[in-house]
C-alpha cells in the first residue's frame, strides 16, 4: 500500500485542503520545458463539464509522463480542475466559460458578469492509481450567487490582488466570500479540492492517516 500520493498542483487551496485532510503528498509540478498553459485552452461548442474533464485528465496524463520523463518511483497522482460558467441565455440554455483574467480589466469585464447573478462552479478531480491503469474521476458541481457589486467594489477587490490566478477572478476563501449571497453545493469544491470526493477517490488506493 502506498503511504503518499503525488499531488500535480501548484495551487496553495489543493494543498492545505490536503493537509486538512491529513493526506501525504509529495508535489509533481511541471517545470518550464512544458506547455501547461495549452491544456487550458477551450474548445468551440464545448460545455463546462465537458471542458473540465478533459483538462483534468490531459493534465493527469502529462503528470504520468512527467513522472516517468524524471524517473521517480511510483505512487498515485492526483489532479483537479476548476471552472466557472454562467448561463448566458436561459431560453437557449447558453453557458460561458469564465476562466482565469489575463489582467484587471479581464477581471473587471468577469466580475461584472457574476455580479447580482448565479453562477456554476465545476471541480474535477482524477486519480491514476497504476501506471496502465484506468483514471478515476469525480465531478463536484456548486451553484454560486453573487450580491450586486459597484464599479466600486469590484475595483477595490482587484486592487488587493487576489483575483489573479483563479477562475471566475475571485477567491471564495479570501476577501469575495463578502460577494457571496447563498452557496448550493461544496464550499471545498469552489476553493478547488472538493474534501468529499476527493476522500472517496483515494480511500481504496492510497493509505493516509490523521495528523
């Protein structure tokens, strides 16, 4: 039985929910020689879900290429994706995807968007537990509203930064939980590692113990 899994993320939230959960990890990050940005990229007609499945698993399988490219022993890799969608038309059933803003105005334009409205938040996680094996994936899926925000209040968020790096332009665990009106689903899967389903997808296949 493995006593640590291998955790293909950079993001700060996916560790420390990790840690919460008393998981060991050791990190398998991709260095500058890869094109990780590309994964990212979104495909004409695709849905969220089916957009953050695929990201999610591209990014696991150039984890298992990473980890044999670095020659490193083996044990089960764990990755997440998160996207935010809004319904653009109810009569059509139209969505876009809101991913991570390229700058401030990029944010501005996003969270205008998600002000006073009602939002999806999808979280993929996927586990390769052996190196032939077949991936396992689950899907966390909240429902998230937004109060009415000012021209004010959205740029007094994005003057203290937080909203970079993260897709929707904002960070549910820091300053935008004062955004948020009424939460349907998993407060841990709008943060990035949704606790339930990622205990569930790794209880059978890596030992871990309570800190």
């Amino acid at each position: 039985m493995y006593t640590y899994l291998y955790l293909a993320s950079q993001s700060p939230r996916r560790q420390e929910l990790l840690q919460q959960m008393g998981v060991t990890y050791k990190l398998l990050i991709a260095d500058a020689t890869e094109d990780t940005e590309s994964l990212e990229n979104h495909i004409a007609g695709e849905s969220s879900l089916e957009y953050v499945q695929r990201v999610t698993l591209a990014k696991l399988t150039a984890s298992v290429n990473r980890l044999q490219t670095r020659h490193l022993p083996w044990a089960p890799i764990l990755c997440a994706d998160t996207t935010v969608s809004i319904q653009v038309s109810d009569s059509e059933g139209t969505e876009e995807i809101l991913g991570k803003p390229v700058d401030n105005e990029d944010a501005v334009r996003i969270l205008q968007q998600l002000s006073g409205k009602t939002h999806q938040v999808h979280t993929a996680i996927a586990i390769q537990n052996e190196l032939d094996g077949k991936p396992e994936l689950l899907i966390s899926s909240s429902n998230v509203t937004f109060e009415k925000l000012s021209i004010d209040q959205i740029h007094a968020y994005i003057a203290t930064g937080e909203h970079m790096g993260k897709a929707g332009a904002y960070g549910i665990q820091g300053l935008a939980a004062c955004f948020i009106k009424h939460i349907e689903g998993s407060f841990s899967g709008i943060m990035g590692l949704p606790v339930f389903e990622t205990a569930q997808i790794i209880k059978n296949v890596v030992e871990y113990k309570l800190n």
